[in-house]
C-alpha cells in the first residue's frame, strides 16, 4: 500500500475544506491556533512513519487523552471500572448533564466527559498527580521524554471549566468520585491539555493495533482481551454523539478531541492520527473526519 501517495492525495483534496468549520473557543486559548492548519500521519507497528502536512507540530490532544486515561484506569481496576462508567454510546454531546441524573451519577461511557472525570478520579487515587502520570505514560508509549501538557491551555480551561465542574460535584453528589471534585477537575484540564504531534499520538496509539503490546517499547500495555475492549469503546464511543456517522463513514475505531485531532487504528496494520482545529457540530475535526473517510476509501481497508 502506498501510503504516502494517499497521504499527499488526502491533503491535496482537503484543501477547499481546510479551515471550514469552528475552532473549539470556549477555552479561549484553543482559539490560537490558525483554523486551516492540517496534519497527518500513519505509523505501522514495524516502526514505518508515512506523514503529510504539519505531522510534527504538536497540538492540545484535548478528549483524545480520555483513550490514554482509561487505558491506564483499566490496567489499574480491570472490569471494576465498569460498576462505576458504563459501556454504552451517550446519545448526546460530550459535555451533556442531562443523563447523569436519570442514571444516579454514573456516566454512560469513559469518552464522555462525565466518564473521563470518573476515569481521572481513579487515577488521582491512585497517583499523587494524575496529570503527570498520564505523560509519563505518553513519554513511555512514544520513546519521547519531551512531551508535557501545556499550563496556558491548562489554565485557560481551568477558568472555564463550570461545566465540568457541575459534572464532577453531581457525581460526587451520588458517591461517584472518590477524591476531592475540584483536586479531579483540575488534574483532567492539566491532562486534556498535553501536546503531541500527529506522529506522536498515532505512536502512542500503535498498541491498540498490535494485540495491547506498545512496538516502541516492547512493553505489553493491555491483554488482548481488553484491547479489543478498548478498541470497541472507541467505536461505538469515540466520536460522541457522532460515533455513528463517523463509523459509517470511517470504519476505525477512533478517539477525537476539540483540540482538532482524531486518531483511530486498524488492527495489524496501523495508527493514524489526523489534526486539523476546525470542528463540526459534534465537536470533531471536519477536515479530520472527511480525511480519514478518503483513507479507507483510497486504501479499501477498514475493519469491516
Ligand atoms: N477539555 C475538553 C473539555 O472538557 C475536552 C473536550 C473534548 O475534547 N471533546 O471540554
């Protein structure tokens, strides 16, 4: 497969689309980046590195750190995670209050804000800082001791985080956080906003193509069984109330974030990360998407 080829043809072909769309503004300083700027790049569990347009320029990962936090979560509870996050797509937007209370506290899935809140809740129980055990998780997936998260997005969030600090006091109101709401709110802003480059998160997301085992390190990260649950999640999950026009559409299971990216996986045979800022109404990359829909239509390979 000429997966450079494809690569240049995608971004040649996105170039009326690129910028079409809104840049995520309700965290004021994610509105800096320029709305047309467009990168991408597929990594292969045998080390190949096929990129196109800014591949290297690191942007905030945003929810995509919520596939990396349950990841680690996951590792730490096993399925006890599931009596506390549930497995099911939400229906409605990734910051929706609107079930939590129907369904006493417990948020539909991990890739939903209320769930990733839950996630990161058990990660401050477990760590002293949870932020930094998630990049240093990222470093070691990666081989890139350079990655942080960026303080300004961080802070930036951190004024304007009441939504989520609605969800994380209404959980805490149904004893579903075990750990201070304010102490859960801010490790998840310091999280959503570590910075990677297209290549670096679809190097970080590699295990997931390769049966749990991360081919940077060698280091098996989740069993087999549990990859396939992770991988599931982000299709029926990833994209929010998307997932299913994205599936439709794609065909990987996929994680996305309002910082722009998407990265999704194709068993045995790659990552790929997308990144372009402007969002559609569901909050995901609209170039990003239409990308990776030319990807497995150029290719032919999806998972079905
Ligand atoms: N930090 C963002 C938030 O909580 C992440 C949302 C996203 O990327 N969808 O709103």
């Amino acid at each position: 497969m000429n997966y450079a080829q494809i690569l240049d043809q995608i971004h040649r072909d996105l170039q009326p689309y690129l910028g079409t769309g809104r840049v995520a503004d309700y965290i004021p300083e994610l509105a800096n980046v320029p709305a047309d700027s467009f990168g991408m790049a597929i990594v292969t569990p045998t080390g190949e590195v096929f990129r196109t347009g800014q591949a290297d320029t690191r942007f905030s990962i945003q929810s995509i750190s919520k596939l990396f936090a349950c990841t680690l979560a996951f590792r730490l509870l096993g399925d006890a995670l599931w009596e506390r996050v549930g497995r099911e797509p939400s229906g409605t937007a990734f910051n929706s209050l609107v079930q939590l209370e129907a369904e006493h506290g417990k948020p539909r899935n991990p890739f939903i804000n209320a769930g990733a809140l839950v996630v990161t809740d058990v990660l401050c129980r477990r760590f002293a800082h949870a932020e930094n055990a998630l990049v240093q998780f990222m470093q070691r997936l990666t081989g890139d001791p350079g990655i942080d998260y960026d303080l300004r997005v961080a802070q930036s969030e951190l004024r304007h985080a009441h939504r989520n600090r609605a969800m994380a006091h209404f959980m805490a109101s149904f004893g579903n956080l075990e750990m201070p709401p304010e102490s859960v709110v801010d490790a998840y802003c310091r999280q959503c906003a570590i910075s990677m480059s297209c290549v670096e998160v679809a190097r970080a997301a590699l295990f997931l193509s390769n049966g749990g085992i991360a081919p940077v390190s060698g280091e098996r990260i989740l069993d087999s069984s549990s990859t396939k649950r992770l991988s599931a999640l982000m299709l029926t999950c990833g994209t929010y109330d998307a997932a299913g026009d994205f599936v439709f559409r794609v065909g990987l299971p996929a994680k996305s974030g309002v910082g722009g990216g998407i990265v999704a996986v194709l068993p045995g045979e790659m990552a790929v990360c997308v990144w372009s800022p402007a969002l559609d109404s569901n909050g995901n990359s609209l170039a990003g998407v239409l990308a990776l829909e030319w990807l497995t239509t150029y290719t032919g390979q999806s998972i079905f």
